[in-house]
C-alpha cells in the first residue's frame, strides 16, 4: 500500500515535471521564432504609416503656398513609434518590444540661385529605432520626400515639385535645429511666411547636401529657368 502510494506522488511529480517542460519549450519557440516574425511586421507596416504621414505633410505645405495662404498655420501628424494593439500586446513579456524614433527639423539641401541667393531647403527627417527591421530614414527635404536603410542608398518617394522651366523650393525660414525621440505621436505645425519667385534664373546644389545626386538627377545639375522660393517656419512637438 505505501509503495503504491509513493508510485503515485512520484507519478504525479514526473507529470508536473513535463508540463512544466512543455510550457517552457514552447514559449522558447514563441520568443524565438513568433514574437520576431510578429516584431518585424509590425515595424514594417510603421515605416509604411510614417512614409505616407511625410507624404502627407509635404501635400499640406504645397496646399499652403498654392493657396497663397502666407501666414496661416497648419499641422499634421507623425507616429514615431510602432502603435499599440498587435495581437500579441496583451501578452505581457510575451509580446515585441516596440521601438521608438525620432523626428528632426533642420535646414537641408543648400542651393545657390544666381550664385549669390543662398537657399536652405525645408528638412524635416525621421529616423526609426526598430528592434527587429532594418532602421528606415524617411525624409521630407524641400519638396521632395526619400526613403532609405542604412544598409542601402536613399530613393525618391515624391519627387520635387519641378518641370524643364520650373522649380519650386520649399525652404527653411530660420530657426536652430528641433530634435524629439518619442514613442507617441508628435504634431508637425507649419507656417507660410513668404513666396518669391526668380525668373530666368539658374540653381546649382552644394555637392555636400544629403540628397544633391538625387535632386541633381531631379532638375540637372545647373538649372535654368523660373525658381520659386516659399519660406516656412516650423515646430514639432507632442500632441495637446
């Protein structure tokens, strides 16, 4: 009767033993294989979002300038970082890590008109810290949006708002660099200060900007022909 009784408890210890075994072994495979594949959908379904919240910041500012709208302001909305709400954020440890990015505002590509009008482009950047995808930059530089890995060369997403006679630049008014990392949405406000126009004019591109080889490939290395130049100021900040 005893040994029987110690065959059960030991019976009874091994299966707890397995289970908890099994349990182990498969959220081993859960996080080493599910919360990845998971992580890095999620961070490449944001970099889409993010590309196409730019986008559509560059479509607000050229409503503004061809509207004439000088000194309205408007805004639009960047999520830096990968939202809430994946099947898998409910889990607790159990779910991906979401990253965090962040959003720049500086002056960009440097043009020269008439060798003596010096005009830094409208750069307003994001730049991803993903746990699982290749880090993504996304741009908006005066007009023009580009995309890019720090494994591979940027691309053109929009291109410049040009025409063999025509440029328009979208430029910085002034102002010293903003920089937020953040993991909630952040509010990009804009402003139209002034537009000017350069007739039979000819631009050239700092050779050391950013993008100069892909604005060159945009309009030529030395353009000739009408420029328009509107101004903006700028601020990014945290949602009220």
């Amino acid at each position: 009767m005893k040994k029987k009784t110690a065959d059960d408890g030991v019976a009874e210890v091994i299966g707890f033993v397995l289970i908890i075994a099994l349990v182990v072994s498969v959220a081993a495979v859960w996080i080493l294989f599910y919360i990845p594949a998971q992580g890095q959908a999620v961070e490449t379904e944001h970099a889409r979002l993010v590309t196409e919240e730019i986008a559509d910041v560059k479509y607000g500012i050229d409503l503004l300038w061809m509207n004439g709208k000088t000194g309205t302001n408007a805004s639009r909305v960047i999520s830096p970082s990968p939202v809430q709400g994946t099947d898998l954020s409910g889990l607790l440890f159990l779910s991906p890590p979401l990253g965090t990015g962040t959003v720049t505002v500086t002056p960009g590509t440097n043009f020269t008109v008439n060798e003596n009008n010096y005009v830094y482009a409208l750069k307003i950047a994001y730049n991803s810290a993903n746990y699982y995808s290749p880090d993504a930059r996304i741009v908006y530089d005066g007009g023009a949006v580009f995309r890019g890995q720090k494994t591979e060369a940027p691309y053109v997403v929009i291109p410049p708002s040009t025409s063999e006679s025509q440029v328009v630049i979208v430029a910085v008014s002034g102002g010293g660099e903003q920089q937020i990392l953040s993991n909630i949405p952040l509010s990009i406000t804009y402003k139209l200060n002034s537009t000017k126009r350069y007739y039979n004019s000819t631009i050239t591109i700092n050779s050391s900007s950013e993008y100069a080889d892909l604005w060159n490939a945009s309009i030529g290395a030395t353009f000739q022909g009408t420029v328009t130049v509107v101004k903006y100021d700028v601020e990014v900040r945290g949602l009220q």
